[in-house]
C-alpha cells in the first residue's frame, strides 16, 4: 500500500500554502500535578466499576489516591477560572448529548508508556542532515511528543534504499522498481541519529530492506544499529509491508512474483533472523508490519528469535477510488463515531494476538489515510481532533508504541498529512520545520505520561469519548475527545466523578475555529502554561476536590484536560 506520503499533493508543486506562525504548545505534564484529559468527541464504551481493591497490571503496581481527604491547595483555589475557547456566535446550535462519568480506581489493565506516540518516516531519511541534535525547531517539536518512537521504514526501505558500511556501490542487480534512485545510507548517520534520539529521549524502531534480498546486509546494519543506539533500539522489522511486495499488488510492488505468500515470507524472513542473530546476538525483533490483519498469526507463532512486539499498520479511511463509502477519506467519515467503532476493533484485534503470543503490539505505521494528495479534512484541526482520539485509542487497547507516518519534505506542496514539515516550498525544502494540526493532538498524549488506564461507567456523550490514566505520583487523567461539531453544536455538558479527596484541579484545552480550518489549532490560546501555574477548573472548589464530582460544559472541536493532585 503506497504511503501518504510518497508524494506531494496533486495540484500543489510549488503552491505555498498559508503560512503557519509558530506556536509553543503547553506542557502536558504528569508530574506532581494530576492529569485529566477531557477530549469530547470519543465513543465512551461504559464498563462497570469495582468496589474492591484497584488490581496490579502488567504495568507494575500503581498507588490509589489516599484514603483521607487531604486539605485543598488554598493558593491555587484563589487562581482564576479557566475560559474556554467560546462557542460559535451563529444561533441555532444543537443540543449536545449530556455525559455522565464515573471514574474507577480499577485499572483496565493496559497503559500509556514512554513512547507511546511518535513519528514514522522513510528509511531513506536517515540520510537527511537535518535529522539532528543541532535541529533546534525539530528537537522542540520532538521532545514535545514526549520520549518518542521515531521508526525508520516505509515504502522506501525496499525500494530505494541501500545501507553499506564498507563504501561499496549498489550492486547492478539491485531493483528500484518505480521509487526512483537509491539513497545510501552508513554507520555515520546512525551516529548522528543517536545523538538526535538522546536530544529527545527517543526509541528507534528501524526497518531493514527485504525486497532487494540481502540477510547478511541487513544483519550487518542491525549490528551496527544496536552497536550504535544500545537500549534506544528496541525493535529490528524486516521489510515493510511484505503482503504488498507481490507484482500482484501493483506495478509499485513488483519485488517478488505474484505467487509469494505468508509461507514464502516467513521462509525469507527465518533467513533473515538467523543472519543477525549471528552477527548482533539478542537484537529485538518485530513484524510482519502488514497493512492488512494477514499474517499477524503467522508472524506471532513463527519460531524467528527474540521476538518483542507484532507490528502492523493501520490507515482506516484509504477507500481511495470509493467503493467503500464509510471508508473514503471525508471529513464527514473522520469525525463519524462508525469509524471510531472501527477503529478500537481493529486496535483490540492487534492487541489481544499479540497479547496471546506474549508479545507487545506496536502500530508501526498509520495516518487517518494512506491515499495521496490533499482531501476534505487534511492540515485541518478536524485531523488533530481525530490524531488524538485515535491514539489514545488504539493505546487504551494495549498497543505500546504508535508512529504516525511523516515526511521531511516542504510544507508547501509537501506531503498534507505529514506530522511535521519543513519551512520552504516544493523543491527547495528549508532546514527548520513547523507543526500541522494533527501534531498538537499527538503532543497532548505524548505529554501526559506514563500511567495505568483505568475503568469507568459512562451513559450519553454521544460522539465523546473517554480515557482515565493514573499515574505513579497518585494523579489521575480523564481524556474526553469532542468530535461534535464547533460550527453546529453547542458545548457538552459533562459530569465526572474522580476519586475524592483532590487538592486542585486545574484545566488546559486544545481548540480550533471550525472542523476545516487550518492553522487555527492551539493549545490554551498559544501561551504554555505549566501544569504547577494553569487555572481552576470551571466550577472547582474545595468541596468539589472532596466529593470528587464536578460538572462543566466542554466545548464542541476540543481537547479539555482536568489535572487533579491528589498530593
């Protein structure tokens, strides 16, 4: 399946798009304060509480709140209210569906774990000068997704990529087939990966090429990768989406005869494992990295040593040419609670095959699309209302690790969908670059750190969905995802119970003007506003952090984070 990113925007080479000013984001933190993420929009899936002792996950051992109520924080109960983002002035909003939720101290059983977001790119971008520590606008955007996964695959690694650490050219047998020349890559910019990866505390997922079959090339590259990033390297993926290499797949994926199964790939793949097992004893394992549920069973029970995670891809709306029509890239099927469904299945799916073969599960590669070119909903707030909920998703599910695919090209003419992109127009892309809008809603589950998930009982908020972490310090984090439209419905009204017994609670929004619009997205307004100085929750008082209830309106098209401190 082609990525969304292997080319530019039909009708947009060289078109400059409208210029985005910088934005510092704030700070997701989930250090001594708690973190609640309120984003109305996700399907809640109720499930019912526990009265009994919060269980040990898989995750370790979390503390509940405290069993006393601990006094309020009078110095920050004295701090201002927080002001959402105002509903659209237009008369005639629609009544939103009231949510009722009740947070449970039992975890579920999955967690958020460092590295739970980050960004997918080609391998042959390792290439790329830019990707370095002295990249100052892109160690802020990184960092700001909080300890990333950066995974180096893509169409590219089977295509037009060649690792050497000897000097030697492309040997003449070696097939690009449509994806142009090859980009050489070595030892020394792996290098200068590591130090960006130490810059920003990242974990690698690295690719290497099968379909220019090479065992003893890649084993030679996976050796030097763990040489060179030690623990930082965490998992080692053979090929890139192997279902899609067979000539029968397309005139891209010529690489292997239209006959070559599961069966062929996992004989090739047993040669490639033994390869670097020989040469880097004990290097991590990941796979298939399929764009279909094919193979994950059969890459699960294969017998390929030190196996850690099954890895696959996702694209949910990539009906490209629309016979499917709940799964065309439109605005109308983004937003749509049908396609939300869809999406914990699939993620659920993952999760409990590679739960059963003892593995984790990662999502190596996804974006809402894998059809190129411009759409109704691309470099739109929509796409960051979406990127959020799908993340918090597929992690509440049990996946650990999700890389959104991104490109390092232009912003104008570029790649729309790319996570980030670089100032400059098509053809001469520029060293810095910018967020889009699908970035701030992958910052906010990057920032809110690592924590146990935990259960609740929800009824309404229909087009809300949930997520409650706690986390080690005792904090807790709801996240209500707002999928409602700005422009036709009005706020929410929402009632939460957390435990009692907080001492603050404080609020934080990511906003934008319309589904549609574009460089609109923010987080509080642009200022960032650090979790220890934020204002009071709408409505939050003593007595409120007492009982833990509390109730608010949430604005349609946001992101609303409640931080409770239980300490």
């Amino acid at each position: 399946m082609p990525d969304p990113i292997d080319s530019p925007a039909p009708g947009q080479d060289g078109s400059a798009p409208q210029r985005r000013r910088l934005r510092r984001r704030t700070r997701f933190l989930a250090g001594a304060a708690g973190l609640v993420v309120i984003a109305a929009g996700a399907v809640a899936i109720p499930q019912l509480l526990a009265d009994d002792a919060p269980a040990v996950s898989d995750a370790g051992t979390v503390a509940a709140p405290p069993a006393e109520v601990v006094l309020p924080d009078s110095e920050k109960l004295a701090r201002p209210e927080y002001q959402q983002l105002a509903p659209s002035p237009d008369a005639g909003l629609a009544a939103a569906d009231p949510l009722n939720l009740e947070v449970s101290a039992t975890p579920v059983g999955t967690s958020l774990t460092p590295g739970s977001v980050g960004l997918s790119l080609e391998a042959t971008d390792l290439a790329d000068e830019r990707l370095s520590a002295d990249n100052a606008t892109l160690v802020t955007y990184l960092r700001e997704l909080g300890s990333p996964t950066l995974r180096f695959g893509g169409n590219a690694v089977d295509r037009r990529f060649f690792w050497t650490s000897t000097g030697e050219a492309v040997p003449a047998g070696w097939n690009a087939a449509s994806g142009g020349p090859f980009t050489t890559v070595t030892p020394a910019d792996l290098e200068r990966i590591n130090a960006l990866a130490e810059a920003v505390d990242a974990s690698i997922i690295m690719n290497v090429t099968l379909g220019q079959y090479d065992p003893e090339r890649a084993a030679d590259q996976a050796k030097h990768a763990g040489e060179i990033f030690g623990e930082r390297l965490v998992g080692v993926i053979v090929g890139n989406e192997p279902n899609g290499l067979s000539e029968a797949a397309g005139a891209y994926n010529d690489l292997r005869p239209a006959g070559w199964d599961v069966e062929d790939y996992l004989d090739e793949l047993s040669a490639y494992s033994k390869a670097i097992e020989a040469a880097a004893p004990g290097t991590p394992i990941a796979g298939p990295g399929t764009f279909t549920q094919d193979w994950w069973k059969e890459f699960s029970a294969s017998d390929v040593p030190n196996k850690v995670a099954l890895a696959y891809h996702n694209y949910p709306l990539s009906s490209c040419s629309g016979t499917d029509p709940t799964q065309t890239p439109t605005m109308a099927n983004l937003v749509s609670p049908s396609t939300a469904e869809r999406s914990v299945k699939y993620s659920d799916a993952a999760a409990r095959i590679g739960s059963d073969a003892k593995l984790e599960t990662w999502l190596a590669e996804t974006s809402a699309s894998a059809c190129t070119g411009s759409n109704e909903y691309t470099k739109t707030h929509a796409s960051a209302l979406w990127s959020a909920n799908f993340a918090l998703t597929a992690a509440k599910a049990g996946v650990s690790r999700i890389a959104f695919h991104s490109s390092l090209m232009a912003c104008g003419g570029g790649p729309p969908m790319s996570v980030l992109c670089a100032t400059g127009e098509w053809g001469s892309a520029g060293p810095d670059f910018e967020p889009r809008a699908n970035y701030y809603g992958l910052s906010v589950v990057g920032m809110l750190g690592s924590g146990e998930f935990l259960t609740g009982n929800a009824s309404g908020g229909t087009n809300t969905y949930w997520y409650a972490v706690r986390h080690e310090d005792e904090s807790i984090s709801v996240a209500l995802v707002n999928l409602n439209d700005p422009q036709s419905m009005a706020p929410t009204p929402v009632t939460l119970k957390v435990p009692a017994g907080s001492r603050y609670g404080s609020m934080s929004q990511l906003t934008g003007a319309t589904y549609a619009s574009q460089d609109t997205t923010v987080i509080d307004g642009a200022l960032q506003v650090p979790v220890a100085d934020r204002n009071r929750i709408p409505g939050y008082t003593a007595e409120t952090g007492k009982s833990g209830e509390i109730t608010l309106p949430v604005t349609a098209g946001t992101v609303t984070v409640l931080n409770f401190e239980y300490r």
